[in-house]
C-alpha cells in the first residue's frame, strides 16, 4: 500500500523540482554559478560584437557607393595613400557622378581644460565643397570648415579630450591645440569611439595638410565614387577595378567595412580574447553545475537506488536528472541576464562604445546555457546509473 501511494504521489509531483528546491544554499550556489558563467558568456560576445559593430561606424558614415584604398591598408589606423590620378580615371566613367579624396591621420589632441594631458584623435581630411558624409549633423555644418584651421569634433569622443560639450556654443568657436598648431572647434556632431578611436575630428583638406606637413596633397588615403542613379554597382565596381592598375582596391561600402572587422578579428589579439573568453565562461559553467548534480546524486544515492528497486528504468532516473538540468539553466539564466544589461549600460556609459543587450545575443546564451547544463548532466550520468538497489538493501 505504501509503495503504490509513493508511486502515485511520484507521478504527480514534479520531482526535478523537488530535487531542485529540497536545499536551498545548494540551489543557491548553483544559480549564483550558472549566473556567472552567463555573465562571463554576455559579457565577452557584447564586447565582441560592438568591436566589429563600432569598427565600421567611420566607413558607415561616408556618402559613397565604391572605395578607392591602398591594397596594403588594412584599416582605418595604418591606411596608405595611393596616387590621386587614380581617382581622377575612374571620374573618367560615364556611370560616376562624382568623386572625393580624403586624408586621413592621427593627431595629438591637448585636453581642453587640461592641456598638459594629451590624446590622440583620428582626423579626416576633406574638401568642404563636397559632399562626403551622409550624417546630416556633418553635412549641414561641413561650411564651418571652409575657413582654414577650423575643425568639427565628435561629442562623443572620450572625456580625456576634455568637456568640449560644456565650453561650445552653437554658432560659437573654441580654441584647441592639436599637434601643438591652434585650432578652432567650429562645430559638433556624434560619432562614437571604437576600439581603434578615442575620437574624432574633421578638418578640411588645407588644414589636414597643414596639421601634417609631411604628408602629399595628391596622395590620399580613400577615394569616394558615388555613382549615377540607376547604375549597376557589381558592373561599374567590375569595370573600374579592371581599368584602373594594381596599386589600388576598389570595395563596395560592405567590402570596405568588412575589411575593417576583418582585421580586427584575425590580425589583432582582441577578437581572439573575446571569443576564447566565451569558451571559458561556457566552461566554467560546465564545471560548476556537474559538481551541483553529482553531489546531489551521491547525497541522495540510496533514494535513487530505492526507486530502482521499486522498478522506476535507468531511463525515468536519467530523465529528472536532464529535467535538474534544465530548470537550473532557466533558473540561472534570469540573473545573468539581468546582471549583464546592468554591465552593459556601466560599460556603454565608461567606455562610450555602442554596447548593449541584443534579443539575438540573449537567445544564443540561454541556448549556450541548456546545453551547459544538459552537458554537465551527461558526465553526472554515470554515477546516476551506478545506483544499486543491491547495495541498499
């Protein structure tokens, strides 16, 4: 009578759950864990994405449809020039409306309310007849630039530039020095930093050749084709790329920006960092529930064992192992998510980079998270099975 009540009580209680639940420090420990693994996972794939996200916002914000680089520049931070004639052949294109070269460069930035604290910015230069950018804030004030030694400057630059946003009236000029030359901002507009710029400043083509005395003004360091409307981009790309010789790429707008991320990713450390740190995270995970399930198997040994006697198959007991699993991840997953979008508006606000929790991202966790623990129930398996009613009774 009493082994027939057990086994109707058995199948109407959930008794993963009341496994789960029996110990509360033990669940408590296992939920702490599991939220920190995810934790590690959220934290390492959100910095990962907003390095390739935030690598192309410059190539992004540029009004053309093909570029024109130097084969050997691989990014934005060690472009080489290429000859200015080779714009000039492909404007020779029947489908090109327009083209523009720019310069870019590095300069060193005095911290406005600091000038002994220096910080390097990346610096465009372009002419301001033309129209380059597609941001609106940059066009509508690409005028304030025409005069020589006026620039536009990035808000969203790092605070080690210095408070620009408290000192700069629309309409108004502050004086700045850059590569010890005086300078005037003559404008703002919002970019955001990257891991390869704290900042960002704009200058017309005479300025930047003034800033860098060294450099050639017909050697620049990316062209921009717009094309008429309606031509064919793949054809036109194909053509130019063909005419023009060997010393220069021509990319699409993708191909321009992929080749940014590209660097990132393989000829630097950090894309490697932040992956290999989502492994570690997944596995910590790992180790973290087993030891939870293994103990809870080995605690209650005997229990197990009985139910085995009372002819529950490995099958049953395997199944509220995999159902532990599974409860603990959910379970585990809620404060891990919440801790890191709490990370994520801390980071966003330190850093300044466009960090911050994506659906995506999240579903990818929690199924990273199941399998975790569904894994470190496997491995907890084989001391499940080895529960013997023979050594009970």
């Amino acid at each position: 009578m009493m082994l027939s009540k057990l086994s109707k009580l058995l199948r109407k209680t959930p008794l993963a759950w009341l496994q789960v639940k029996r110990e509360k420090n033990r669940l408590a420990v296992a939920l702490a864990g599991i939220a920190f693994a995810d934790l590690l996972m959220f934290v390492q794939m959100g910095l990962n994405e907003t390095l390739y996200n935030s690598a192309a916002m410059t190539q992004d914000s540029l009004h053309g449809d093909l570029f024109v680089i130097n084969p050997i520049s691989e990014a934005l931070n060690s472009l080489k020039p290429f000859p200015r004639e080779r714009l000039y052949q492909a404007a020779s294109f029947e489908q090109v409306q327009s083209i523009s070269g720019l310069y870019f460069g590095r300069a060193t930035w005095r911290n406005l309310q600091n000038p002994q604290q220096e910080r390097t910015a990346l610096t465009i230069g372009v002419n301001p007849t033309e129209n380059v950018f597609q941001l609106p804030e940059i066009a509508n004030q690409i005028e304030a630039i025409k005069p020589l030694d006026r620039v536009l400057f990035d808000r969203a630059s790092r605070a080690e530039f210095g408070d620009i946003n408290a000192v700069y009236q629309p309409g108004g000029l502050v004086s700045t020095q850059v590569n010890d030359k005086q300078l005037w901002v003559a404008g703002l507009f919002t970019l955001g930093v990257s891991f390869g710029s704290d900042g960002t400043m704009i200058t017309s083509d005479s300025t930047f050749l003034r800033l860098f005395p060294e450099r050639q003004a017909d050697q620049y360091d990316v062209g921009v084709i717009r094309l008429k409307p309606g031509a064919n981009l793949e054809q036109v790309q194909a053509a130019i790329r063909a005419y023009l010789p060997q010393d220069v790429l021509v990319l699409t707008r993708k191909e321009f920006g992929d080749r940014e991320k590209q660097y990132w990713s393989s000829s630097t450390p950090t894309g490697f960092i932040f992956g290999f740190g989502t492994v570690i995270g997944f596995i910590v995970g790992i180790v973290i529930v087993y030891q939870i399930l293994y103990s809870d198997v080995s605690d209650h040994l005997s229990e197990y064992a009985t139910l085995k006697a009372m002819g529950y198959s490995d099958r049953y007991l395997v199944g509220i192992l995999i159902q532990e699993s599974l409860i603990l991840a959910v379970l585990g997953f809620i404060p891990g998510f919440l801790l890191s979008t709490g990370f994520y508006v801390i980071a966003a606000s330190a850093t300044l980079l466009p960090i911050d929790m994506t659906w995506g991202r999240a579903t990818l966790v929690l199924l990273l998270t199941i399998a975790m623990c569904t894994a470190s129930g496997g491995v907890a398996l084989r001391k499940l099975q080895s529960a013997d009613p023979a050594d009970i009774f």
